[in-house]
C-alpha cells in the first residue's frame, strides 16, 4: 500500500526543513510518492519577475530570476553536496525560466498561459533538491514533474484537471517506479493540457495534486505536511485559546477552508473524498504531533461548534427594491450579471419579503460589479421598481462550523448571543440545509471581536482526541 506525502513551502525552504522531510520520508513505510511546492516565497517572487518584465523592466526581472536560482542552487549543494546531476537540471530550470521572462519583456505583455510556464519553475527546481536530497539520505528517488501526470483544460492559472485521464496517467508514471522501489517526487501545483502546454491549478494547490495522486493510487493516506500542527479550531492570531482538532469531516474541513482556513486547499478535498481516502495535516517540524485527521465522516466528540473561520477583505452589495417582490426571475438576472463580470459570490442572503438581496464578494470588484447591475437595472431603477444598488466595504464573513450544530436546538441563540454581548452588530446572515455552517457579516473593523466571541461561547466542548486508527478511510 503506498502513502503520499506532501511537503509545503516552508517544509522544503532551508536546509534543516529539507533534511525534517527526509527524515520524515525515510521513516513511511511502504511505497511513497513525495509532492513538493516551490519554496517558500518563490511563486510569489516569480509572478512579480513576470509583471516586472511585462511592465518593461527587463533588468529588475532578471535580477530576481538570478537571484532565486541562487538560492535554489545554495540549497542543493548544503542537501546533496556534489550531485552534480542535480545541479546541471537546476541551471536548465533556471536558465528556460529566464528565457521565458525575457520573451515577456520584449513583447511587453505577460499572458496567464506565459504566467503559468514561468511560476512552474519553483516546484521544478523544488522537485529536482528534494529528489537529490532524498538519495543522498540512501533512497533511490526521482524528480516527477506532474506536467506527465495531472491532465488538464486550459484555463490557465485555475485549471481544473481531468479526473480520469490523470488518474490513468498517475497509474502508468509512478506504478513503475514504485515497483522498484523508487520514491518519486512530484511537483505539485502544476500540470499540462493534453497538448502538453504548461498549467497551474490555483495558488497552494499542491494539496490538490497530492490529494489526485493518493485518490489515482488508491493510497492509505495522505499526508500534508506543513508548518502548524493540524487545523485549527481558529485563527491562532486571533484567538489565544485556539487549539489543534484531532478530526474533521470532508464537510467540514471544506467549509473551513472556503472561509479563510489557509491549512487545507479549498478544492484539496474532493478527490480523497471520492476514493474515502483519509487526509493528515502534519507538521514538519513538529512530526510527533498527531496533527487533525480528515475522513469522510468525522467521529463524534461532543462539540457542537468545531471551528471559527473568518475571511476579510470583502465587499456586501445589496440590490434593494418594492418592486422586486414576486418577480420570476430577478435574482437570475443579478447573478447573470455578476458571472458575466466573473465575479465570486461567497454568501448570499435574501429577505423573505424578496425586497433586497445581499451577496458577498471580494473588496475589489465592488465598485466594477455596482456599475455592471445598475446599467443592467437601468429601467428599473428610472421606474423605483429598485430603489438602489449600494455596495459597503470592507466587510468580513465570519462561519461558525461543526456538524454538531446539525439538530441542535439553541446554537444560533448562542451565536448571536455572544455576537450581542461582545456589542458586534450583523449585517447579513446565511446558513445552509447541513446545518453546519451559520455564516455571518460583520464590518471588517468587528471581525477578530466577533471571531473571538464566537470561539470564546464554544471553547468548553470536548477537547479529547478520539482514538481512531492511523487510516480510518471509509472505503
């Protein structure tokens, strides 16, 4: 049975970090596939090299090239001192990558498909070190770029993979090298249309890449080793008392991740969900540490809320109006309008009346999705049919989140309760059929408060970790 492990960008960005994952690779029995991000720092450090160049600074662009491959290069040799292999694959990484940023800066234009080709280079060169590192430890390991691998659209800088295709090909690429007994690293985060063309699939996405792997293998477990030990119950930064959770459900670490948990990937889930693979967020540097298991359904531990997740940065628009009561239609006009400007809803509330709808979206595009909805109700509001479309920022959405809120009388009480106690006004509330998540908008201003009072009401659930079996996939 083979494990995958993935290692973030803090887990692979020094010497001592690389030599923990080496470390932590060598002591996983069984078969292992290895998943990499870029170092940390470098993708961003790369997507500004790109709009240096494109914005006709070929010499700024440069440097930051030049002085990441430095860095990369000063990794390799304190990891694998004299691999000199490793070291020729490097300074060709480092070398097309800088090829690319020039082909930018003369035409004066960074497409996301030339983004994505650029911002690949840092889990390459982050495949090629840890690979070199990992045979220096004695293991035979081979660097993987995923570009062979993880099938995808085109939709450069958020591509979806195609599920079936990558599995396939995860079977064929890596089935061979396990079977001698080879430990294959793999860049996450990136992939390739079938005509071979370079994609990403969105920021931290290597969880995601690791998460295809385990699901096409048919794997244990996967193990997503970080800097923090596990999932929080909230933003540490915010919360004094916030505290590791032993266990989450898929659901519940989806809703999480939607609202601002930065542990676990949004889309990270899905396919270990489909294959009742179990997910592991471990820490690096704390590798004792039993971290917080993710399984398809979590088991029961007597808390009713689990989490408070918050995300700030964001704007409520609220289309307001008598004459939009009894309308057939109208909200599908108002969210026409915003996939037309491609625009993220994140939380949407209407009053009963039907007389307003609110939805939340992110701080900047605001202003440009207020315009698109007031020309789209020009006629309406010349008639008062809508009175007004006002847009307030920056707003926050905190969630309250814990499938022990599901059939419990009195959370909302408790919630809002709390909320009033700590003089935290709401502007709009959401919750969904699950039960499990009651979403909420306060001012940004208001957000840590309203964290920290909702987490503060809760904070005497059970904090026992079940005991539960390394892998508790339900298959």
């Amino acid at each position: 049975m083979s494990v995958v492990l993935k290692f973030g960008g803090t887990s692979v960005a020094t010497t001592d970090a690389i030599e923990r994952a080496c470390r932590i690779v060598c002591d996983a029995p069984g078969e292992r596939v290895v998943v990499v991000s870029a170092t940390a720092g470098t993708t961003s450090a790369l997507i500004a090299a790109a709009r240096t160049a494109a914005a006709g600074d070929p010499v700024g662009a440069e440097s930051v090239m030049t002085r990441l491959a430095s860095a990369h290069d000063e990794l390799l040799r304190k990891a694998a001192r004299g691999d000199e292999d490793s070291a020729a694959a490097l300074n060709d990484l480092a070398q097309r990558a800088k090829a690319l940023v020039r082909s930018v800066a003369i035409l004066h234009e960074c497409t996301p498909r030339s983004q994505d080709a650029i911002v690949a280079y840092g889990e390459l060169a982050s495949s090629v070190i840890v690979a070199a590192a990992l045979r220096a430890h004695g293991l035979e390991a081979e660097a993987v770029p995923a570009t062979r691998i993880v099938v995808t659209d085109d939709a450069f800088g958020n591509a979806a993979p195609a599920f079936e295709e990558a599995y396939a090909r995860a079977r064929s690429v890596l089935g061979p090298l396990l079977a001698g007994q080879r430990v294959p690293v793999v860049t996450g985060f990136i992939g390739a249309t079938r005509e071979g063309v370079t994609t990403t699939l969105g920021r931290g996405a290597s969880d995601y890449t690791a998460a295809i792997l385990a699901a096409a293998l048919g794997a244990s477990e996967c193990l997503i080793y970080t800097d923090v030990s596990g999932v929080m119950s909230a933003d540490p930064r915010m919360v004094e008392g916030a505290r590791p959770l032993a266990q989450l459900s898929y659901s519940e670490a989806a809703e999480m991740s939607y609202f601002g948990a930065k542990v676990l990937h949004p889309r990270a889930v899905l396919p270990a969900v489909e294959a009742g693979i179990a997910v592991r967020i471990l820490n690096t540097f704390a590798p004792l540490e039993p971290g917080t298991t993710i399984t398809a359904r979590a088991i029961p531990d007597g808390s009713v809320v689990k989490a408070t997740t918050s995300l700030g940065g964001l704007a409520l628009v609220t289309v307001q109006g008598a004459g939009m009561s009894g309308v057939p239609g109208f909200a599908a006009r108002v969210f026409d309008t915003t996939a037309a400007e491609q625009v993220s809803v994140l939380m949407i509330s209407q009053s009963s009346s039907e007389n307003s709808i609110c939805f939340v979206v992110p701080a900047n595009t605001g202003d440009r999705l207020k315009a698109a909805l007031e020309r789209m109700l020009a006629k309406e509001l010349a008639h008062h049919d809508v009175e007004r479309v006002t847009v307030e920022r920056p707003i926050a959405v905190v969630a309250a989140v814990g499938e022990g809120m599901r059939g419990t009388p009195g959370v909302a009480a408790r919630i809002f309760g709390a909320l009033g106690r700590a003089g935290v006004n709401v502007i709009a509330i959401a919750q969904g059929s699950s039960e499990f998540n009651i979403s909420l908008c306060v001012t940004e201003a208001e957000q840590v408060t309203a964290v920290r009072a909702i987490h503060d009401e809760f904070q005497d659930a059970p904090t026992t970790r079940p005991t539960a079996p390394r892998a508790t996939a339900a298959r």
